[in-house]
C-alpha cells in the first residue's frame, strides 16, 4: 500500500492531519484522490467544531436558544452539522471507506469463488452420475 503524501495545508492543522492519518491508514488511495481526501479531512474538522459549539461545559448538547421575544431558535451549528454529515457521508462512499479494506475484500473474493467451485463441483458430480 503506497503512501500518499500529506498536503501541506493539512499537515499544518492538527486535528485534519490526524483524521488524514486515521482516513488513509486502511485504504489504498489513488494520488488523484488527494483533493477529494482532503475535502473529507475539512468537513471533519467542520463537524468537530459544530460539536464544540453545541456542548455547554458541562457536556450536555445544546440544540437550540431562546430569543429576546421568547422564540426557541435552531442553532445553526446543528444545520451545519447535517450539512457537514451528509457531505462526509458522500464523500466516503465517492472514496470507498465504507467498504472494506482491500485484504479483506481479497477475502471475501477468496471466500466467494471457493463457494463458486464448491457449487460447480455439485453439479459436475450430478451431470457425472447421470451419464
């Protein structure tokens, strides 16, 4: 598995670099797909702070406020979060992460045609008793 190299506006950004790190440590990614990766790094980020900014200090997630005319408001960290979410979400099934890693899709294609072949030779044993 050849390892990409880190883009320096990634690099510079703790958490991105980690969640880079923990993206690309089980997948073998194409160089073309560095742009796209770290899009994906971004939106983490994204929803990493909308997290922050909907925790009091006390741990309990903040999901809306009253206003001065008594209104119960959205925060809009939570329609961001949906959006950073939702973008995640599609760029990981644009990437594969979602899928297994490529040893164990190996596997299960192992795993696939050793079922294939047991089911070939069932019927070549019922075509050979039939003669």
């Amino acid at each position: 598995m050849a390892k990409l190299k880190k883009p320096a506006s990634i690099a510079a950004n703790d958490f991105k670099s980690r969640k880079w790190d923990e993206i690309t440590a089980e997948h073998d990614f194409a160089k073309s797909d560095i742009p796209t990766l770290c899009i994906l790094c971004h939106w983490h980020l994204i929803a990493e702070q909308c997290i922050e900014d909907m925790t009091d200090e006390g741990g309990e997630t903040i999901v809306a406020y009253t206003t001065d005319d008594a209104d119960i408001r959205s925060l809009p960290q939570v329609a961001d979060f949906k959006k950073a979410t939702d973008a995640i979400r599609a760029l990981n099934k644009d990437l594969g992460i979602n899928e297994k890693p490529n040893h164990e899709k190996k596997k299960a294609k192992t795993q696939k045609a050793k079922v294939l072949e047991l089911v070939n030779d069932g019927k070549r044993e019922v075509a050979r008793r039939a003669r």
